[in-house]
C-alpha cells in the first residue's frame, strides 16, 4: 500500500524518528501505525533512544514539583537522565518545569501508549468501530475512521503525545527530543501523579 505523507507525520509526532525511518518503518508493517511504533522502538531509531546516553543506566534526575497558587491543584514528576550535571543545566530544569506545568493543565494519565491496559485500548476501539457502524459506514470506512479516532484518544490520555501547553505545534515527546539533542544524552519521563481537590488522583502512579 501507498504510505502517506500524513502517516509519516503522525509517526514521526510519536517517535521523533527521521521521515525516511518512519516512512520505511510503515512500508514495513503494512502502514500499521501502532506496529511501525514498535519497530522504530526495537530497532533503536527513535530519535531520544538513539542519542548519545542510549543504552546507559538514567540514575539521575529530578523530582520537580508543581503546585497551584490555590493550594488546590498540584504535580509530582520524575524525570531522569544520565549525570547530576545535566539534570543541573538550564535546559533539563526548564524542561521539568514545564512538563509539571502541562500535566496540571493537560491532565494525561499515563506517560506513553505502552502504559495503557491492553484492556482499555481494546474497548475503546470496539467502541469507536460500534459507533461507525452505528453511523452508517460501510466496514473498510469504520476502520478508517477508528484509526483517526483512537489518536484522539492517545492524546487525550498520553503525556508524550499530547501538544505541549506552551507550543502546540510540537507534542511533548518533540519537546523531549529537542531537550535531548540540547543537552546531549537520554531523558526519561518516568513517572507523575497529579492531585485536585475533590477529584480521584490522575496519575502513573508514582509508588512502586
């Protein structure tokens, strides 16, 4: 099949991998976009994985806060690198700082698309094609529009492919990409929770 310049996009906003990797990786897989993620991701080409600290132990960090003036609202996240100087430069607290910032916005649930109970993903997309159906599209047009709309529903959910706050013309994983290239080794958002008053904790949970 014909991969589209569109399909590259979305797979490029997923992994911040080169147009002709992500291009290659959907000839690959049929145009399968979920697959293609898993392919650049083993094969090690997504941009963040591939940068200077691949394969290296991410000890180091920060655990940056975010609270409200309200006293109502307030984020926990920990993000890691390799050494206690990058986690000390500019570029990485700026960074921390402004993905607490979004997640007290944004609210995501979980970091990545992986994190998702196969569970949730599966029923979600029973619903979307049920509800295709119920619109009247014929069969090979319901999956189309399934696909379309299950990426709404990753970035409504997922933190690496929501559009940042500040800049929606980039998504966090983008954001996360240039603050790698930037600073010169691997970054890692581990984990966040995110509390309000009155409301159940939205989080990737922060206890282990």
């Amino acid at each position: 099949m014909a991969i589209t310049a569109q399909q590259v996009k979305e797979l490029r906003e997923i992994t911040g991998a080169g147009p002709l990797d992500c291009k290659k990786a959907l000839e690959a897989t049929g145009g399968d976009i979920d697959k293609a993620v898993e392919l650049l991701r083993d094969k090690g080409l997504a941009k963040a994985a591939r940068k200077l600290g691949a394969g290296r132990a991410m000890n180091e960090g920060a655990i940056e806060t975010y609270l409200h003036f309200t006293r109502r609202l307030g984020v926990m996240v920990e993000i890691n690198c390799e050494t206690d100087f990058v986690a000390n430069t500019d570029a990485f607290r700026g960074f921390t700082k402004d993905v607490a910032l979004h997640i007290a916005n944004l609210k995501p649930e979980y970091v990545r698309r992986e994190d998702i109970p196969e569970s949730v993903v599966q029923a979600e997309r029973e619903l979307q094609h049920r509800r295709a159906l119920e619109e009247g599209k014929p069969e090979n047009i319901a999956e189309k529009m399934v696909e379309g709309r299950m990426k709404t529903f990753y970035e409504e959910l997922v933190l690496l492919e929501q559009p940042f706050l500040k800049d929606d013309s980039k998504t966090i994983s983008q954001l996360l990409a240039e603050t790698v290239s930037e600073v010169g080794e691997s970054i890692e958002i581990r984990r966040f929770a995110r509390f309000a008053l009155g409301e159940d904790t939205d989080s990737d949970e922060l206890a282990e």
